[in-house]
C-alpha cells in the first residue's frame, strides 16, 4: 500500500492535471508498486535550485505518467543550467512549474518574483493573514477548510484568489474528498514560517509588523497553532504522514 501522502499526489495524475508529482516520500516498495501499476518514477539532480536559484546538489524524485514528455521538459531544464542567464533561470522555474502541471499565470508570477528578488512565499503568507484564512483554518483544525488554490506544497498562486488554481483545487477535491487533507499541509506549511518571523520580530519591516500583529490577535488560538507549527518543524514528512493517516484513517 502507497502511503497516505503519496497515494493522494496521485490524484493530480489521475484527474489529468499533471503528468508528473513530487512526492515528499518514497521508498523501495512503492517504487515497485508504481511500475506495477504504470507509472515511471525517475530523479533529476540539479545544479541551481530551482526555489533558491542558489548552486545545489538537491536531487528530485518524480513521478509520472507519460515519461517521454517528462523527460523532455527536464532535457530542457538541463541545457539552460549550463548557460545560467536571468532569462534562462526564469525559464528554467516556469519549465519546472509546467512539469508540475501549475497554472501558466502562478508560474509565470512565481518565476517574475524569483527573478526580481522578491519572496512568493511571502505575498501568499500576506494574503492569508490579510483574508482571515489561518485564523477559520486555526478553528477548524484538525479539519482542513476550502482554501482550494493551495493545492500542493511549495506552489504559490499568484494570488489567493487565482480562478485557475482555484478550479484545480475544486477538481481534485471533486474527485477525492480526501485531497482537501493535503491541502491543509499546505497551510501549515505557510503558517511555519510566520511564528518564525514572530519570534525573530524586526519592527522596522511592514511584513514584520503585520506579522506580529496577527500573532498577538490570535487569543486562544495562538497555542493551539504554536503546537502545530512546533510539530510540524522537527519533521514535516513524519508531520504529513502522520497527519493524513489520522484524518483518512489508513
């Protein structure tokens, strides 16, 4: 049997939305369960980071459905690392995005950013305090909320609101209601880096200030959301894991 995590990466391939996931976690098995039931799985080492845009030694597992298409976009990602021109790196990240099956307005923005200097992260991090969303996520945990466009971890949306991010939400949640569990994921996975900034508080910065002021307003969520945020960082694959097993039942 995939794991929890695993299994509902899947779902991306299955509705059509993407030829290729990440999952966070694989193991010798379930490599083999996945041949046996079609799939390619495959790593690709890199020598830019993609996220950082830093020299790395970071390798990538991939799963996927059609491989020669896969393959092919990484052929392309590969022969851009060797001449790394801001206009190659742009286009090495919206190449990764379009492997990922993203939305081409996410990927765009996202690369923009990137190559500006400017954290993604950070403008979705803005937009989920600004709209409530990890204060109703807070008070419904460990039942996830409808926050649709956060389909994956590490894929910011070019805006919260972004209808194509949204519709791809709607449909894997539409085909397996459990999809709406990796989701939260992503959540925390947002929400992390804020009690972060919290407690390394720099007031001279609008994003430090804003941050510290949701903190503070929180009330008797702030614990609850401190624990998350707490388990979460001494292991953010055991977190998942764990996380889904329990809510799935599995």
């Amino acid at each position: 049997m995939l794991n929890p995590s695993l299994s509902l990466d899947l779902v991306r391939i299955k509705t059509g939305i993407s030829n290729c996931v990440q999952p966070i976690i694989i193991d010798r098995r379930e490599i083999d369960e996945l041949k046996m039931l079609g799939y390619s799985i495959f790593t690709y080492r890199w020598i830019v980071d993609p996220i950082t845009l830093k020299p790395s030694k970071r390798s990538s597992i991939y799963v996927c459905k059609d491989c020669e298409k896969a393959l092919r976009i990484l052929k392309k990602i590969e022969r851009l690392e060797q001449d790394l021109t801001l206009k190659n790196m742009r286009r090495m990240i919206e190449l990764e995005g379009e492997l990922l099956g993203y939305p081409r307005c996410c990927i765009r923005r996202f690369s923009r950013l990137k190559i500006e200097g400017k954290s993604p992260e950070t403008t979705i991090i803005v937009e989920c305090i600004e709209n409530g969303i990890f204060e109703e996520f807070l008070r419904f945990y460990p039942e996830p909320t409808e926050i649709n466009s956060l389909f994956t971890t590490n894929f910011y949306p070019c805006k919260l609101k972004c209808k194509n991010a949204n519709d791809i939400g709607k449909r894997l949640i539409e085909y397996d209601q459990n999809y709406r569990f990796k989701i939260a994921i992503s959540v925390i996975n947002l929400l992390t880096p804020v009690f972060k900034i919290y407690k390394n508080f720099k007031p001279k910065t609008d994003f430090g200030r804003l941050v510290f002021s949701f903190v503070e307003s929180l009330g008797e969520l702030r614990l609850k959301a401190e624990r998350i945020v707490e388990n979460f960082s001494k292991d953010p694959v055991k977190f998942e894991i764990d996380y889904l097993r329990s809510v799935m039942h599995v």
